[in-house]
C-alpha cells in the first residue's frame, strides 16, 4: 500500500497491512505538495519503484490548491491526476482519496482572488469534497476510486494556526487510514 500526499501526512502512523499484503506500505509527505506538482512527479517516473507490486493507493492531496485557488479547477486537475495513474500503473487493484480537511485559514503566503479569508477556503474546501463525490459516482467501474472522509472537527484536530491537524488531528487521521487498510 502506498499513502502519498501533502505534508498532513508527515506525522501520522504507517496503516498496517494484513499478512496476505506481502508488500512493505510506503507513506510519502510531500511538503507543500500540490495536484499540479505530484502529477510532475508521477510524470517523471519519480515513484516508479514504489508503486512496484503495490495493489492498494491512498493519495491525500488538494489542501495546497484549495489555498490559491477555487474547486472547479481544483478537481479539474484531480481528475487529469487520476487519469494519469491509471495510465501509468494499471496494476493499481484501488485507489482511495481522503476528502481535503476543513481548516480556518486559507494559507500564510497566498490568497485567492476574492478571498475573504477563512470563511471562503471552508466554502472552497466543502464544495472541493461534493465534487469530489460527484467525480467519484461519475467514473466508469474500471477506473473508480473510493473516497476516504475524514471529516475533521475544528475544535479538536486543527492547531492554532488554522491550517495544521495538532496531535489529536494526526492520530484521527492515523485512525482513519488504519481503518480504510482494515477494509481492504
């Protein structure tokens, strides 16, 4: 199994696998990490040898977009993603994808043209995760994709900047992962 995502993932708890999966769970944090920047990456084989053999993908990504910019565009992109790894590794038996956390802040650096701040990324996060579902009924049984919710709580698993899960927000999200590899 593969996890592969922005920095929410830096800090959680490897999901285990059964026995039956021979193969090692790999879990890669990309800081900063955006839809156009991880599909660069796949693009250039720069994961080749760790989807080698792998059956199950988890990838987590879409906070960074959502930070500079609106959710048509953002799953936009999510969707020519998709269509990239399963072109590139048919192997793949599924492919899950964690609808993008809520935060307060949209980002330290950048603001979305008609940003209002944090009242407009929680709007762009929710109306990111419904096309999320959307895209997911959509997509023929061949190249589906399951989704993942983490459904975070602001008062309890988002730290004081806004924009990082604290420690109980890590160890929800370990849970989560740890439950959808149980699942499998």
């Amino acid at each position: 199994m593969i996890v592969i995502g922005d920095s929410l993932l830096h800090h959680i708890r490897k999901p285990s696998t059964t026995p039956r999966e021979s193969v090692e769970t790999y879990v890669e944090s990309i800081g900063g990490c955006t839809i156009d920047r991880l599909t660069a990456l796949i693009k250039q084989n720069h994961f080749s040898e760790l989807f080698l053999n792998q059956k199950h993908l988890i990838i987590m990504i879409g906070t960074n977009n959502l930070a500079r910019e609106k959710s048509q565009p953002t799953i936009v992109k999510f969707e020519k993603l998709l269509q990239l790894i399963h072109r590139m590794y048919s192997s793949l038996r599924t492919i899950a994808v964690c609808t993008v956390p809520t935060r307060t802040k949209r980002s330290i650096f950048y603001r979305t043209y008609g940003d209002n701040g944090g009242k407009s990324i929680r709007k762009r996060i929710k109306s990111y995760n419904r096309k999320l579902k959307r895209l997911s009924r959509k997509q023929t049984s061949s190249k589906c994709f399951e989704i993942i919710k983490l459904n975070f709580d602001l008062t309890i698993h988002v730290s004081k900047d806004g924009l990082h899960p604290n420690a109980a927000g890590i160890e929800h999200i370990s849970n989560v992962l740890q439950a959808y590899a149980d699942s499998l």
